[in-house]
C-alpha cells in the first residue's frame, strides 16, 4: 500500500501569520499542545525592538538567545491555536495532520499524510474554493516504515475522554489490571473507589473503547506499509462483521 505526503500553504487571519508577513527572514514553528501552544521562532537578523515587543505580545518566553546563527526564542502562546476548519477538514478527507505548522513570508506551511492520492486531489479543491492555497510537494511513500515521530501529539490520542474516564483507566493499570496474568480484579479495584463496581466498569470500558478509537487512524498509519500478515488474518466482509 502506498501513502502520500502533500505539503501545502495556506494563509489565514492568524497573529503567528501576521508577523511572519511584518517580518519576512522570521520563521515561526507551531507544536499544539492541549490548552496552549509552543513556538520556536527565529531569525537570521538581530531582532528590533518592534519584534521584540511584538513577541511579546504573544506569550511566555520559555528560552531566547543570540548567536552568530542568529535569534532564537521558544515561547509558550495561548493566543491562536491552529487553525481548526483546516484541521478538520484534512480528517474529513482521511489525511493526518503532522506538527509543526510553520509560518514564514506571511504563509502557513501544512504536511499531510494521506493513504489515496485521491483524497489529496479532494482536499486542495475543499481548500481552494474558500481561501488562498499553493501545493508545495507531493511525495508517494512505499514500503517503508513511517516513523512514530511523525504521528500526531499524543494529547489527541485521549480527546474525548472524561476526567473520571482517564482516572478509571489510569488505576487499572497502576493495579496491574492489563499486567498477563492479571494480578487483580474489577470488584478489586472499585473497591478503593466510592463508585460501584458497575459504575467503574462503565468509566473503564467507555476509556477503553475512546482511546482504541482515537489511536486506530495512527495504528492504520504505523502498519499501512506492512506487507505481513502476521495472524494470517482474512479481510472481513460488512456482512459478516457481529459483535462478541
């Protein structure tokens, strides 16, 4: 099976877009994190006082520095999260974003991953009909081993999941629940709780089935170059598919 990397930019009203247009040698690199984001942004050129101040103005300084590479600063910014329309509209054209988006010239800089060309050629149209957008590459990658730097952050992998969700699944664990041969049981571990052990059963498989779901489209990424078949699995039909 082949999959395609696309790299593409766009431009959108964004602060981080902004300055990347004010100041043209500026190159600004966003990782998402849950409720923030982390930019490291540098510069070939001695920073102004605008640019600095500018900075600023977008969040927490974490670490700055000059050398004769040139400005470098990382910054912790609540200011603009990515952009969400663009990001669910690579999911609903089955392409997997891949952090960071990087803006530079007053442009933002996305690479996906997609499992048909197709679904690459449906997206640039979505994209086009609403807003400036150039194809910058399109890359087909076959049989080799996409590495798991390139899945998206881990964070993304727990959406969904409520807080006595997360806290049922952590304790389970932490009980040696998932440990072969299990060393306790459900009655067990409810039993240190103020929940029922229904109740906690519920919280559990409801974490379980979330995080199996959300992890699948990266399970899909890591083995679509496997030409194995390891459990000599057959292809299962819709009609032939019931539950346990």
């Amino acid at each position: 099976m082949a999959l395609y990397e696309a790299s593409l930019r766009v431009k959108h009203e964004c602060p981080y877009r902004a300055i990347s247009e004010r100041y043209p040698d500026l190159t600004i690199r966003e990782w998402p994190l849950s409720d923030c984001q982390v930019l490291e942004i540098s510069s070939e050129q001695t920073p102004t006082d605008q640019l600095l101040n500018d900075i600023d103005r977008l969040g927490t300084v974490l670490h700055e520095s000059v050398d004769d590479s040139g400005y470098h600063v990382v910054t912790q910014s609540c200011l603009c999260s990515l952009e969400q329309s663009i990001i669910d509209r690579f999911e609903d054209h089955n392409c997997l974003y891949q952090s960071p988006t990087i803006y530079r010239q007053g442009w933002e800089h996305y690479t996906v991953i997609a499992f048909d060309e197709d679904d690459i050629r449906a997206l640039l149209g979505d994209l086009r009909a609403d807003r400036d957008i150039e194809l910058l590459s399109k890359t087909e990658i076959a049989e080799k081993q996409i590495p798991h730097s390139m899945l998206t952050p881990v964070d993304q992998l727990f959406d969904d999941l409520t807080d006595r969700q997360l806290a049922a699944l952590q304790l389970a664990l932490e009980s040696g629940y998932y440990e072969q041969p299990r060393q306790t049981s459900l009655r067990e571990i409810a039993g240190r709780t103020s929940v029922s052990k229904s109740t906690y059963e519920e919280h559990l498989r409801k974490a379980e089935n979330k995080l199996l779901t959300n992890a699948g489209r990266f399970l899909r990424l890591v083995t679509a170059t496997s030409t194995t078949n390891p459990l000599q699995a057959r292809r299962q039909r819709p009609s032939e598919q019931s539950a346990d």
